[in-house]
C-alpha cells in the first residue's frame, strides 16, 4: 500500500475523511496522497521558555527549543507517539490545547519537496561525485524499478546513518597503498604492518606485473573515502583501513599468528581473502600459532567482545574443491564468505561447502560485471573478482552493524547474519529451510548479505547466551569402508544434559572430528544429518585428490543445523564411489569420529519463523511508520532537535556526507 500519496481535495473535511477510508479499504484512488503526521509538535506559548517548558513536561513533550527565529513557537516532541501515523494523534496529550497560554498547536506532516534541478536520464543513482559510483551495480540500484534485486541493501543503512564511523579494518593481504587518494583519508597505521618486511610500512612492493595489488583493491572496498571527486566509494566510507603485508614471502605459521594477532584492542575487523590452494588436492588449515591467535582473538580481542575475522571461503570451482578442506574458511572463528554473480547465479569459480555462512557480490562469466574498486599505483579497476572481492565487502557491511552496536560479540555478529541474510534471487538447486525456519545452501549460506536489515537487527540486539561447547564421543568401533558403498553410523546425543556448563540445546555450530583412512581421498563424499532431519555435506568427491592421506582428526564443520535442538540422533554417512583414476579399489577405514556442538543452553530469540523479514523497496522513501525517517522527511526543526539530543545515531545522521546542507535546502 503506497503511504506517498496525498488527498487532492482541499484541506480537511469530506476529503480527508474519503482518504483515509480508501485506506481502511485497502486501496487508494490515483488521485488521493495519504497525510502523514509525525510525533513533532509546533506550539505558540506564551509566557516564554520556562512556561513551555512547564506544559511539555506536564503532557509528555519534550521542548526541543524555539523554532527558529519565531518569537514564542516551539518545537514539541513526543516519544510514544507513532513516528508515521495516517490519523492524527488523540492522545491525552491532545489536552494540551486546553491550556491558558497555549495559543496554537499543530501536528506536523510529512511533505515531499523535491530540488528543481534538472537530472539527465532522470533515474540514475546521485548520492556521490566519485566517477565509478554510478557503475557500482551491488550497492545500490540503478534502474529504480520496485523489482532491483541486485544490491545488499548498503544505501538502506547509510540512510540510517551508518557509514562505518569509529570502526578499523584490516586487510591481511600483500600490503595496502596507504598513499591512494581514495584510501589516504581512511589510512590507519595502527591497523597496519609489514610482517614481511617486519617495520611498520605495509606499501606493496611494486613490480612490472603489479602481482601485490590484491590488498589495496580489497581496502577500496570496504573504507574508500565517499565524494572526494575520485574513483569509487567504499561500503563502509567512513571507517579507519588498515593492511597487513604478510603474502608478499614466506607464508609460516608465525607469519599468520602475527597478522591474525595485530593490535586486537584497536582492530575490530580482519579480512582475509587467502587460503591453502585451490587445487581440489590439497587439505590444510591453520597449525598451532595460528589456531591459537584465533582463539585468543574471539577470547580476548575488542576488550573481550571478540574479534571478527571474515574470510573468502575460496576459488577452486574449477578445479571441483570443497571449500570443507580448508581449515580457515571451515573455522567457527570465521565468517566465510562465497560470492554470487549479479544475475544469482553461480560463479564458475565458487567452491561449496556447509562452513559457509553468507554470500555477497562478485564476478560470474566474463560478460558479467565485476567490482569497482582501487587500484595500484594510486589507479582504479573495474574487474576485482572471485571470492577475494566478496569477502571485503562482507568486512564493510559488518562494519556498518558494528557502528550501529559497538558492544556485538563475535558471535552476535554472526547470529544476526544468519537471522537477516536473505535467499532472494540466488539460484541453487539446494536450499532447504532448516528446522528453526532458515534458509541454507551449501553455495550460498544464508544468502545475500543485507546491510540495512543488519543495521536495524544490531541497533535492538540482546547480546546471545554464553557459548557452551558439547564434545560427544562416538562410539570408536573401526567400520570398513566398501567401494561403491554407504558406511552410516547414528549416534544418539544428549547436548551433555548431565553438565550445565557444556549442556547444548540449541545449536550454532557442528563439528565432526573425523579420521579416515582410504586409498584415494577424494573418492569420498561425508553427509551429516541432524537430530531435526538437516542434512548437511560435509565433502563432496573432488577428482583432482588422488592422496592416499585420508583425514587425521580433521574438523569439518556445518552452519545448516542453526538453531535447531542438539540432543537426538546425529546420522553420519560416508560414501565411497571409485573414480576410474582409482587403479585398486582397497577398502578404506572410519578410525573414529566425535561430535562437537557448538551453542547455547537457553533460546536466544524467538525462532526465525517469527522472524519478520526487512524488506525494502530501494527506490523510494522508508514507508513503514514504525520505523524512522527518511532522509527527505526531516524539517530544520528537526535537525535542532537531532543536536540537542545527541544521540550517537541521530548525529551520525547529520554528519553524514553533507546531509546537513541537504537539509537546509527542505
């Protein structure tokens, strides 16, 4: 129902009154626009300030002062009345007219002014100067058609006011052009090193191929400076950046647990778009100083809240990898991140995996259109691609949550992903909803990352339980795995009901520690299938690995079970089916496997089943009365009141890339 439209008969009387029925009738003539009041008074008193004051505090108003130059006007404000009303308010405070001194009240109404400058093409985005906005199709819409799918709802949360102030991101990578233009503004030394070089200076080094420019793109991303007249603007324009230069050398397990470890007091997010090969052979992760800086990071960084860590869950599609055996993306410590193309569907390079926990945009085929971002040698590209550009944008978008609710933890952050992520247009063969009402894929996660619902769900969150952790061991009996055929167990899990500290009833993430020894690894497939009837991939066959290793202990993980009850049986199924590169066909072993739940003892929230989804429609005004204004819907008064009241998000408002002259215009 559209709220935009205002009744063209005169003030009041009959037609008012016909409006507001067509209303109640649930349609609208095309010739009638709804008035909406708001919670804002004027007010002629007189008697002066102290007198004005006297009759706000009395009816529930508060005085945001005089309005303007007008001798004797005030501007009231009344907190429990609905923001966005298409009646006008009846409230007992409606008896402040009543009063001796009060000589004229008015409600006020929302009113559509729009600049008279003229626009070419008329329908193409203009909120910035920077040359490459107008191109950058994932964040914003540029056809302004109700039916625009193709952006993650980043200008929503900027029109809230989050822009990603007093947030600091780092980007692990090959180093960080601290020097471009576009990031200069944005450059944070505290969030920065150079491992390899092991000073304080994360510059690429420079060379004729420009191989060491994959961190400065990945920067331009999330914090590249807005409406500075050059190259692009980043998802989180107003956050501090910072690099860490530790791919341009020897990669060692010192050298990652000293980039992961960097300042975690002042770095609250890192982004990492880097993992083992992709080669569809390979199965590693983090060894011992890098497992423990991860650990110490969710325990001890950001003052105990948890540092964040987001990672690109990888590019192996090609090459049929699994996202399953690369222990940073498989982490629970990680937010790992896979990519989408413009269109939803997949890209040529995606892996999949159940680890993964969101999507956002990247390139598809090479007719599809990649990220807009900086570049080396102070330059910037219109073809950022693969998983690398994904992930920085999911560090951008977190960035804005974070600025919404500093006090997240590393696990609310992820919880509110899961709960605003949403399916949309991605095509995948394999969503499923889970038994708490998500959707999941093992391509996509929870789906696209939506930046403005993430904002609205941060600002009202209750930070999650504890995390309790349930390790059940299985039974260890050694079962023999035939080609050709299914090897299932079924385990019967209690959550550790017996002990209160480790009791598990719902779940955030499952792991399965696994040792399996077998001839040609990747002639294996693992399924796992939750108490509830989740059934989760934990490997696919990958044609490439011909290793005669097996798995040692290793931890694959799955996000699908989220929410759902802990306690039940847990189905474990591992299939063999022998690829014709397979020149024997010896059996292979289950040694042993255990599970670990991941989760609290007590309901977080209400289940996502009643959870209502935010859904906007990105080239009009916030219409829902309930929620607060759009940009074009504040009156000089208001932005007195905003100063007066100095709340974090309303000056943010103000701030917020000129806005204000943009007000002063209304």
């Amino acid at each position: 129902m559209g709220w935009k439209r205002r009744c063209c008969w005169g003030g009041g009387g009959g037609g008012d009154l016909l409006c507001r029925l067509t209303l109640v009738l649930g349609f609208l003539l095309p010739a009638c626009r709804t008035r909406l009041y708001t919670n804002h008074w004027a007010v002629r008193i007189a008697g002066g300030l102290p007198e004005a004051n006297r009759i706000a505090s009395k009816y529930g108003y508060v005085n945001i002062g005089q309005i303007g130059t007008l001798k004797d006007y005030y501007h009231f404000y009344h907190s429990k009345t609905i923001k966005r009303s298409v009646l006008s308010s009846r409230g007992t405070h409606s008896f402040i007219s009543m009063e001796p001194k009060v000589e004229w009240i008015q409600q006020q109404v929302v009113k559509r002014r729009i600049k008279r400058d003229y626009k070419p093409g008329g329908t193409q985005s203009t909120y910035f100067n920077d040359p490459k906005w107008p191109s950058m199709w994932y964040m914003h819409c540029s056809d302004n058609t109700h039916h625009c799918q193709s952006d993650m709802n980043i200008v929503g949360a900027w029109k809230r006011g989050y822009t990603g102030k007093n947030v600091v991101v780092t980007i692990l990578d090959d180093g960080i052009e601290r020097n471009h233009p576009d990031l200069m503004q944005n450059y944070d030394s505290q969030a920065s090193f150079d491992v390899n070089g092991n000073d304080f200076d994360p510059m690429p080094r420079y060379d004729a191929s420009n191989e060491n420019k994959h961190g400065t793109r990945c920067a331009g991303e999330v914090a590249a400076t807005a409406n500075n007249s050059h190259c692009t603007v980043g998802i989180a324009f107003n956050a501090k950046i910072g690099g860490v230069r530790m791919l341009d050398g020897d990669v060692t397990d010192m050298v990652e647990a000293k980039s992961l470890s960097l300042n975690p007091q002042h770095i609250h997010i890192y982004s990492a778009s880097w993992g083992p090969d992709d080669d569809g052979k390979t199965v590693d992760g983090p060894a011992s100083l890098a497992r423990q800086a991860f650990e110490n990071g969710i325990r001890m960084g950001r003052r105990g809240l948890g540092s964040v860590f987001v990672w690109a869950s990888g590019n192996g599609g090609r090459s049929r990898d699994h996202c399953s055996c690369d222990g940073y993306t498989n982490s629970i410590y990680t937010i790992s991140i896979s990519s989408t193309a413009e269109s939803g569907k997949k890209p040529w390079y995606l892996e999949e995996c159940a680890s993964t926990l969101a999507t956002t945009y990247s390139s598809g085929e090479s007719y599809d259109r990649k990220i807009i971002t900086t570049d080396l040698r102070q330059r910037c590209t219109d073809s950022h691609t693969g998983t690398s550009a994904s992930a920085p944008m999911a560090a951008g978008i977190i960035a804005l949550a974070l600025e919404a609710n500093p006090f997240l933890t590393w696990r609310d952050i992820q919880h509110i992903i899961v709960r605003t992520s949403r399916a949309g247009h991605l095509n995948a063969n394999d969503w499923k909803t889970n038994a708490a009402g998500y959707k999941v894929s093992h391509l996509y996660g929870f789906g696209l990352m939506d930046a403005e619902a993430m904002v609205i769900e941060a600002e009202k969150w209750t930070t999650v339980p504890p995390q309790h952790v349930c390790v059940e061991n299985t039974d260890r009996q050694i079962k023999t795995i035939r080609p050709d055929s299914i090897v299932r167990s079924i385990y019967k899990a209690t959550g550790c009901s017996d002990n209160p500290n480790h009791h598990v009833i719902y779940l955030e993430h499952v792991v399965v520690r696994i040792t399996i020894t077998h001839p040609r690894r990747g002639d294996l497939a693992i399924y796992l299938t939750s108490p509830s009837g989740t059934r989760s991939q934990l490997l696919a066959n990958r044609l490439f690995d011909h290793s005669m290793e097996g798995f040692k202990n290793w931890e694959f993980m799955t996000t699908h079970c989220w929410s759902e009850k802990a306690a039940g049986d847990w189905i474990l199924e591992i299939c063999d089916t022998p690829s014709q590169l397979r020149n024997f066909k010896t059996p292979g072993k289950l040694k042993e496997w255990s599970l670990v739940l991941y989760g609290t003892s007590i309901q977080p929230y209400s289940p996502r089943n009643d959870f209502p989804k935010v859904e906007r429609v990105r080239s009009s005004p916030v219409e829902d009365p309930t929620e607060d204004y759009g940009t074009d819907d504040y009156s000089g008064s208001y932005i007195q009141y905003l100063k007066l009241e100095g709340t974090r998000k309303d000056h943010r408002i103000i701030e917020w890339l000129g806005l204000e002259e943009t007000l002063k215009i209304i």
